[in-house]
C-alpha cells in the first residue's frame, strides 16, 4: 500500500511538471501560398482570468512548426516562466523575408503581422511590445532579427540562436537564391538583408537584445561580426559563446537561457 501511494504522488509530480497545454492552430495568410499551422503552447494553468506575454520561437532550415516541440523541452518553459511560446511555420527555407523574386513568399509579413494578430485575437496574451519576444534558431535567428528589425513597434524583445546573419556567405546553398535573387544580378537584395548592415535601426528603440552561438559552429563569425557591429553602435545586448555545434543539443539548452533573459525583461517592463 506504502509502495502504492508513493507510486501515485510519482506520477502526480511528473504531471505537474508537464502541465503545459499544446495547441496547434491554422492561420490564414494574405502573403503565403498557402494557409500555416503553427504550435502554441499554453503554461500550466493558462486562464481566461490572466493574460501572459508571449515568444516567437522560429525553426531552422528544413524544419517546421512542430520541430522545436519534438526536439527539445521548449514546452516546459512555457510552465517555467509562465508565457505563451508560438511555433510559426516558415515553410522550410523561405529564410522569413518579403521575398522580391518570389512571388507571394512573404514570410516576413506573414510571421510579423498576420501570426502575431492572430495570436492576440485568439489567446490572454499582453499586446504590448515589452510583452512580445521572437527569437530562433539558424535561419530562425537570421529571421527572427529580419523580422523585428521591420516590425520594431511591434517585438521589444530579440534573440537569436546560431544566427546566419550574412546569407550571402553561403548564397549557393539551404535555397537562398530562391528568395533572395542571384547574388550577381541583385547584391543589394543581400546586402541590404545583412544583419549587421540594418542593425542601426535598433538605435532609440529600446529593445533586448541577445545573441548565442557554439565556437565550433559555421555561422560563429557572422555572429561575431553582429557583436562588434553593436558595440560599435552602443547597444546594449546579452551576446554569449560557448562550446559546441549547430545541433540539437546545443539548441536545447540555449533556448533556456534565452527564456530566462525574456522572461526578466518581461518582468521589468510591468
């Protein structure tokens, strides 16, 4: 009996601990070939009593809504920190840009605008800016920076995890040229797309920032480039490396720390 009841508060703690709510939501698009689903994942207790801010999470190349989730614990920090996380769909390798030689692939205006609408319309959040994160990781971290840098009233808060923030530094490969142009008949489609070349729209915005990425991982100089790009324009930013690749397990734990640094900026803001 003794071993029954242990037994039970066993498994009661682990679903206390897992008391996230998981949604998945199709939302229509103006700007897309085609209506997305994206995951939403709602923290332990989620009320209509309360409202919660909110962080955009972007996947990789490749990937989809639903990769983050099935890679990683990304839903307990929903629980952690007690915020909605939004998984939006990028469409594989559409890189999150208003593309100008692909038509209606605007995933910069579709993620920016019509998800983040359709997240207030439909869930408690806190519609206000200094409530708002977007981050993501590779080509997430690439967009969630072309994102926010074109929607700055709209994302108070900025990360990226394993960023490319120079795309033309690998302009043949992940489908780049498919959004972006060929580099030789349109350069300013690229350079005009760099990170660290539209960073100083950040200055007087007051907007977190930070930036994480392995030593060992192939987009590690473009993120150090950004670094010193905003040091030299004097934005204050959380900027970290440490050991490690462009890989899963990297991802999983960087995306705590991210948590932890949105969840504090959210607190200040109140």
């Amino acid at each position: 009996m003794k071993k029954l009841a242990v037994l039970i508060s066993t498994i009661l703690a682990s679903s206390a601990v897992n008391a996230f709510q998981i949604e998945t939501v199709e939302i229509d698009s103006d700007n897309t070939p085609e209506n997305h689903k994206a995951t939403v994942i709602l923290p332990d207790g989620y009320s209509q009593d309360q409202r919660y801010p909110v962080v955009y999470v972007l996947h990789g190349w490749s990937g989809d809504y639903k990769v983050w989730h099935e890679k990683t614990k990304i839903a307990k920090q929903a629980d952690i920190h007690n915020l909605i996380i939004v998984l939006p769909e990028g469409n594989y390798d559409k890189w999150y840009i208003d593309s100008p030689v692909k038509k209606r692939s605007n995933y910069q205006t579709y993620i920016g605008q019509e998800v983040v609408e359709y997240i207030d319309k439909h869930f408690r959040t806190k519609a206000e800016k200094t409530q708002r994160a977007i981050t993501g990781l590779s080509m997430g971290g690439f967009g969630a920076f072309n994102i926010a840098l074109n929607n700055l009233d709209t994302f108070g808060n900025i990360g990226s995890i394993s960023g490319g923030f120079e795309p033309k530094d690998f302009r043949y490969t992940w489908g780049l040229e498919e959004v972006f142009g060929d580099y030789d008949k349109y350069p300013t489609n690229w350079d005009n797309r760099a990170i660290k070349n539209t960073a100083h729209k950040l200055i007087f915005k007051d907007i977190n920032i930070t930036i994480d990425c392995g030593i060992d991982d192939f987009f590690i100089d473009s993120n150090r480039e950004l670094h010193v790009k905003l040091q030299q324009l004097e934005l204050d930013h959380d900027y970290s490396e440490r050991p490690g690749g462009h890989t899963w397990v990297y991802w999983d734990n960087a995306i705590q720390y991210q948590m932890l640094f949105f969840s504090n900026k959210f607190a200040q803001a109140n």
